[in-house]
C-alpha cells in the first residue's frame, strides 16, 4: 500500500512525526527550559502563540501542560526580550482564553489553527516556576534595553 502523502512529505523533510501531536508546547529561545517563547505543535509543524486576551489564566494552563508548575511570569505586546523566531514560522493561536481547567492550551477558547491577525511581535513569551533563572527575562530592561516594559 503507497504511503499517505503528508507522511511522505514529513519523511523527506525529516520530520519527526511521533514525537509531537497537536496541542504539544515548547518554549524556545530561552536560557532554560522553563522559559522563551511559547510555541504549540500543530499538523507536525511548530507555531506560536499570538498575545490576544492572553493572560494569568493561560499562562497558568500552559505551564501546567509543560512542566506541572505555576507560571512565574508572560510578557506580549513586545514585552519579550527573547531572539524572535523566523518570520515564516506560522502563528497558530490567536485570542486564546482559558477558563483555568483545562489540562491543555489547545483545550481552550481560540480563533482556529492558524487562523490569526497577529504578527510575531506579538508572541507570548513565558516563564514558567521553578525556572532556574534568577532573571525575569520576559521583561527585564536590563537584558533588553530601551523601549521594553519593566515588570510589574
């Protein structure tokens, strides 16, 4: 029996295809692993997360999906100070909202995958507890420079 096309596709570019399912988080572009941009796995491909409506809640879900911790801090509206990803990486969620109960990102309110008004200036970067980092990275002026909000 042929192979399905996107499996196909998947194996001449590399892809690992088992290793992620859709809904699946990283954070990337960090110092650790508990903290850079939020990025959610969808169709094999990895994407971010845009910061419309996204707030405590969310940051909640998403570091409990990631790590079973709290999360320590977010930053949207360029508040990051984080490398930003490539400009043609897709941004997947766009207007999350969480209620708190979810176990997963993906189980929450959003527009559609894929379906965004976003660009990657609005990104979520997020710090998740018990990140072994003594720094707020997602907005310390310090590390970023001018024109980046302070930590509230």
């Amino acid at each position: 029996m042929p192979r399905a096309p996107c499996l196909v596709l998947g194996l001449a570019l590399g892809l690992d295809l088992a290793s992620a399912a859709d809904g699946d988080l990283q954070l990337v572009n960090g110092q650790t692993i508990y903290d850079g941009i939020l990025q959610v796995e969808y169709s094999g491909v990895w994407g971010t997360v845009c910061d419309d409506l996204f707030g405590d809640a969310e940051a909640e879900v998403a570091c409990q999906q990631l790590f079973g911790t709290s999360f320590s801090s977010y930053a949207t509206d360029d508040g990051s100070c984080y490398t930003a990803v490539d400009a043609s990486m897709p941004i997947f969620m766009d207007s999350v909202v969480c209620d708190g109960s979810e176990s997963k990102l993906s189980q929450c309110d959003f527009d559609g995958w894929g379906t965004s008004d976003c660009s990657h200036s609005e990104d979520v970067s997020l710090v998740c507890s018990d990140a072994p980092t003594t720094e707020d990275l997602t907005c310390a002026p310090s590390i970023c420079g001018e024109g980046y909000k302070e930590c509230s």
